[in-house]
C-alpha cells in the first residue's frame, strides 16, 4: 500500500490532504508546528509513504524528519503547481487537495533535491557569504570615522600601523569608543570567517571534482565548491544551455516572427552561485587567452558589466563540461585545440 500525502507548508503550520492506494478515500487534517504532534502523524501510516509539498525556504527540518522516517520526499516547483491549479480561489485546503492530485496523477512537477552533504556545503558558504557582508559594512564604517577624522588609510585601516593612526587621530570619546568597538567586531567576525574556510577546506580535501575545477584560472576553493554541490550530479543536464538556464545566465528572450529579442539574465537558481562566477570570471578573463579575448570583444559591444555577465555563463559551461568529462583545465584546452584544428582541416578539404 502507498500512502501519497499533499502538504501545503508554512512556517507554522501545514495542511494535509492524503489518501492511500487501496481504497482512494482522501482525508484531510491542519497541524499547527508548536502544538500537534508532526511526527507522530506522519508515523501512523502503513506502507510506502510519499510526501509532496512545494519548494520553500522553511522546510528543511521537516524534509530531514521525513527523511529519518522513511518516507519519499517530492519538492514540486512553486510557480509549476499555481500554474497548474487553473483556477483563481486559492486556501490551503485547495493547495493541499491540488499537490495530491498532481501525485496521484503523475504531473507533479519535482525539482532535484540536493544531497544532505551538499545543502550543509552550500549553507555553510551562504554563512560565509553573510559573515563577509558583515565585515565589509562594519569596514566602511570605521573608514567613514577615519576620513572624518582626515585619514585616508583605506585597506590599511585594520593593520597595525593603520590601528595605531586611527588612535593618534584626536577622536572625541564617542568616535573613539565606536572605533574600537567596529575593530573588535571585525576580528571577531574575521576569526569566524577563518573557521569557516577552514571547515569548507577540508570538505574539499580529496574531492577530485573540486580539484579539476581549481586547476582553471580564477575558480578557487569557494566557487569550487559551489559548482560542485548546486550542480551534482552532472548527469542531469542534457546540453551546456540547460546548465546556464538552471544557474540563471540565460538571457531572456522576447522573440517574435522575425525580430529577435534578448533582454538581461533570468537569475533563476543560486545568487551566491552567479556571484562567485563573476567574480571568479574576472580572474579567468585576465589569465586564460580566450576568456581575456571574448572580454573584450563584449566589453566593446555592450560595456563591461554584461561583458562580466559573459564571462560567467562561459565558466559555468567550462565548469560543467570538465566535471562531465572529468578533466582538468590542461586537458579542456587540448581538446579545444584539437576541436579548432578538425574544423579547419573539414573547412579546407
């Protein structure tokens, strides 16, 4: 026997639509997160259980508790299953039944689920991500007290010698006690941020994956990683476009008969994922040939930032195609060169 569950989640609360394989009966039921007994629920039912609810950003303790249970897991898309609904009412009663129809019926749209190492990398550069923001604001901050204070030090504010400047300043007792303070919150979020690196360094440690990506210019540890865990496996994606779509580099099109329209990025998928691609590619585009060639050519046509923009799709598409193949960069550039020279010999014969 099956049991197929629709579930209709909120941050507090969930509505539940499921019925089982033998007699069809649907039922229904509201659990409140705080007060009912989530697991307890789930664990009365017999057999195979499959449980659907839509993609969201505060279900991952309740995916894993499934999980651990032993029941199947579908993350349907959001905007798929709305699509879906044809109709204009709208409760959770309604979205619970709709997720369980499409199960039953076999048009439930699923996503990939990441594996539980790679949502744990992938959390663990967000933190990253976030910590950073807050060293750089807290930064600019102490660099606002230091130019009031005429000093214009910029990166050296945080050494020793830039400290002992800012000391010697003549600040009042207020600036002076908020200098020291946004200094103290910068080493202790810098010490954080080695933890981390630290932490992710070693999940690297033997990942050959990470390694072929690290022998290309510009991607380091960070993008690595990230490439590796939004990504796997690689053998979901059929072609390079699907890739680009999935990261979000794709251009928007606006086509009709035959005028041909391309607007900005979708910036669909990961943002931190596009954001280390960018930054990565402007390293990539001052030490690789070809990158540094199809730059400029960009830059030209449509200015920098969408040259930028280029040479992260370019990336991920390299990036892709050595995790697929599983080669690192010397070999990519081989093939590359044996894949120019064949079409120069075809074109000449």
């Amino acid at each position: 026997m099956t049991v197929y569950c629709g579930v209709d989640f909120h941050a507090r609360m969930q509505t539940v639509s499921w019925m089982n394989s033998e007699d069809g009966e649907i039922k229904q039921k509201e659990l409140n997160h705080c007060a009912d007994d989530i697991r307890g629920f789930y664990r009365q039912f017999t057999g195979e259980v499959i449980v659907g609810i839509e993609a969201g950003g505060y279900s991952s303790w309740f995916e894993d508790m499934l999980e651990r249970m032993g029941c199947v897991v579908w993350v349907g898309e959001s905007s798929e299953i709305r699509r879906l609904a044809g109709r204009r009412q709208k409760n959770d009663k309604r979205d619970a039944a709709h997720i369980l129809e499409l199960m039953v019926s076999g048009k439930f749209p699923r996503v990939h689920r990441q594996s539980p190492e790679s949502r744990e990398v992938l959390g663990q550069l967000r933190y990253r991500h976030r910590l950073v923001k807050i060293r750089t604001m807290s930064t600019n901050c102490l660099k606002a007290i230091a130019i009031g204070a005429g000093l214009s030090e910029k990166k050296q504010l945080t050494t020793r010698k830039g400290r002992s400047k800012l000391e010697n300043a003549g600040l009042s007792e207020v600036l002076s006690e908020q200098s020291k303070k946004w200094l103290e919150l910068i080493d202790d979020v810098t010490k954080k941020i080695e933890t981390v690196e630290g932490w992710l360094e070693q999940r690297a440690e033997g990942d050959q994956r990470v390694e072929r990506l690290r022998t290309h210019p510009g991607i380091g540890l960070l993008t690595g990683l990230a490439l590796v865990h939004t990504l796997e496996p690689v053998e979901r994606f059929a072609t390079t476009r699907k890739v680009a779509a999935y990261v979000g580099l794709d251009p928007m099109e606006d086509s009709s008969a035959e005028k041909k329209r391309f607007g900005k990025v979708s910036k669909a998928g990961s943002r931190l994922l596009r954001f280390l691609l960018v930054e990565a590619g402007q390293t990539a585009a001052k030490r690789d040939p070809q990158l540094k060639s199809f730059y400029r050519r960009v830059r030209d046509r449509r200015k920098s930032g969408k040259a930028k923009v280029a040479v992260a799709r370019k990336l991920a598409v390299r990036s892709f195609i050595m995790l697929r193949d599983q080669i690192d960069y010397t070999e990519f550039l081989r093939r590359g060169v044996e894949a120019r020279s064949s079409r120069k010999c075809t074109s000449t014969d």
